[in-house]
C-alpha cells in the first residue's frame, strides 16, 4: 500500500458515475432502459486525445484501480502499484480510466 505521501501514488482520488439515459439494446433482443457506470480517472487527457488507457478488472474488482480515498487512505486501489507516476502505466503519460461493467455490484 503507498502511503498518501508516497510520491509514486496518484494520491486521493474521487470515484465518478456516469449516467446513459438513452436505451442499450443487448444482443439478446432485451434493453436497458437506462443504466450508470462508476469509474475513476489518474493523469490528464492530453490535447491530441491518444493516450488514453482502459483498465478492465476482474469479476471481483472494481473501478477503483489506483490511489485512494481521502475518508479511508487505507482503501487503496487494486492496481496501486503499477499505476502512477514512474509506474508501468505512468500517469505522467498516460490518462488512465478504470470503469465498472454493466451491471457490476460496484456501481
């Protein structure tokens, strides 16, 4: 776990939702009327908009794949070391996105 002081850690991060109030037909025929997805973002998104990362996780895991959350510095995210500056996804370079899956019990 890297402390919050850790200069290699993204440091506090806050977790986001995004909202899709515009049906999803499934390839099954159903739909979802509407649905959220939970993610979180470490780096910027530079001005050329490629250097963009997705990170996907396992069944058990969740959006939260870096740093850590400022009410509870020991929740620290899954990831945490291999994302962040001078790390294999170096968020110095990358902008890197963790998201949930639809339909994830974590939002």
């Amino acid at each position: 776990m890297n402390a919050p002081h850790d200069p290699s850690s993204v440091g506090a991060v806050l977790a986001h939702k995004a909202h899709f109030g515009e049906p999803l037909q499934l390839k099954s025929g159903a739909e979802l009327p509407a649905y959220d997805i939970a993610f979180e973002t470490y780096g910027e998104l530079n001005a050329a908009r490629s250097n963009a990362v997705l990170v996907c996780h396992a069944l058990n895991a969740s959006h939260h794949v870096a740093g850590y959350y400022a009410e509870d510095a020991k929740n620290v995210g899954w990831w945490d070391n291999l994302v962040g500056p001078g790390k294999p996804l170096d968020t110095r370079r990358f902008f890197v996105v963790g998201s949930n899956y639809i339909g994830s019990c974590f939002g």
